[in-house]
C-alpha cells in the first residue's frame, strides 16, 4: 500500500492527529512518523500541513505544548490532548464511523 499515498479529505488531519495523541504526548516528528506506520506508508504527512494543524489545533485548546527532551536529545515541543480534545475526538470519531458507514453502504452495489 505503501506506493498508493492517499489525499486527506479536509478536517481528516487534526481527526488522526487527536488520535495519535491519545496513546500519549509526541511531537510533531513523532506524530507524522506514527501516521505514516499506522497507514503502512499510506499517509505520508508532510510539515507544511502538520505544523499549521498542530498551532490551529493549539489555538482552538485542543491539545497543549510541552518542552521536553526528545529521544535524540533535542528539545522538542511535545504535545498531549486536554479535555476538550479528548471531546472533540469521541465527536468527530462519532461523525467520521457514521459517514463512513453511510458512504460504505452507498458505494455497495444493490443486490436485485
């Protein structure tokens, strides 16, 4: 799957970064690496549309910053869901199960 890379509808981003953040706190690095191996190769997130999310998501107070020490010893801004994150993840995940199921059903051919 890995050479087919997938465009994400609009909104889908900040949807699976919530998500990736509910395991536990990671930065962005971390954050894209773990979309692109959860997807086998699929999502390939590029920085000029992680960062921009992050901040928005940040503004919004969706998630929260934290300096810490990354594993190669740098300091990298981690971020972690607050509470209205963790909301906003159960409602758009809610959304995402029910559009998916009705596009699954719409795209299934009907048996006569």
């Amino acid at each position: 799957m890995a050479s087919e890379r997938l465009e994400l509808p609009q909104g889908t981003l900040e949807l699976l970064i919530l998500q990736t953040l509910e395991l536990e706190p990671q930065h962005g690095w971390g954050i894209s690496e773990r979309l692109n191996q959860r997807s086998h190769g699929a999502l390939q997130v590029q920085q000029g549309s992680l960062y921009p999310a992050l901040h928005r998501m940040e503004r919004r107070g969706l998630i929260s910053p934290d300096w810490r020490v990354s594993e190669n010893g740098r300091k990298a801004k981690y971020y972690k869901l607050t509470a209205r994150g963790r909301k906003e993840l159960r409602q758009q995940s809610d959304a995402w199960q029910k559009l998916t199921q009705a596009v699954t059903l719409l795209l299934t051919p009907e048996v006569r």
